[in-house]
C-alpha cells in the first residue's frame, strides 16, 4: 500500500510542474526514428526501470523502488501527436532533427523539452482525472 501511495504521489508531482520535473531530475528527450516512440528520461535509465503503460498512449519508467525515471510515448507521430494537436511544435522539432539522419535516436535540446513540457503535462493531468475519475475530462 505505501509504495502505491508512493508512486501515486510522484505521479501527482509529475503531471502537476513536469518542467520543475525535468529539470530537477535533469531529463533528456529521445524520438526513436524506426519505433515512432518519442520518451523523456533521466540520461542513463536504472536497470531495474521498467514501462508501466497507464493507458494506450502514455508509459512511465518505473523502478523495482517505484522512482519514476521517464515518460514514454508509443506511436508518437503516428497516433499520439493527432490525439493531442497542441504537440505539433515537438513534431517539427524533430522533423528539423530527422533530416539530419535516416535511423536512430533524434535528441532534442533542453530548451525545447521545457517548451513542450506544458503540453505533456496537460496529457498527463488528463490522464491521472481519468484514472482517478475525477471527470475533468468532459468539463473542458
């Protein structure tokens, strides 16, 4: 029960001020060219980090100890992105950065994951009203 406490309470932390998150924790972002999966994590994941998927679209790296250490996204471009059109800017970020390779991993700066971190949040609130049933969902 406590590390379900726990966990939700980080959780809480990083839907509420993900750009405080992040720049606590010191987060990178990677879009993986060939998987269309687009994540934010620490630089160098624990090994015991695992994806947990809250939902269809958003996963989180959870450690054994239930740390939070990433968010990932599964089908970014191709499914996430048209669920959520206030993310467009991360595509054409990473547009600019895949021209500059065929396969691999596109880093996007610091600056523009503070950027784009208002939008994530806003995912993620939806997320955590649904799963709480808070209903904030069908008031907006």
């Amino acid at each position: 029960m406590t590390t379900n406490i726990k966990q939700n309470r980080e959780f809480i932390d990083l839907a509420s001020n993900l750009q405080g998150f992040i720049q606590k924790n010191g987060w990178i972002s990677r879009y993986d060219l060939e998987s269309d999966a687009f994540s934010i994590t620490t630089p160098n994941l624990s090994e015991d980090a695992r994806i947990r998927y809250f939902d269809d679209e958003i996963a989180l790296y959870v450690t054994n100890d239930n740390k939070i250490e990433g968010i990932f996204m599964e089908y970014f471009k191709s499914n996430f992105v048209q669920h959520h059109k206030d993310l467009k800017p991360v595509l054409e970020n990473i547009e600019k950065e895949q021209g500059k390779k065929e396969i691999g991993l596109v880093q996007l700066g610091k600056d523009k994951i503070q950027k784009l971190a208002p939008d994530i949040q806003e995912a993620l609130q939806v997320l955590l009203a649904e799963k709480l049933n808070l209903g904030l969902n069908q008031a907006r």
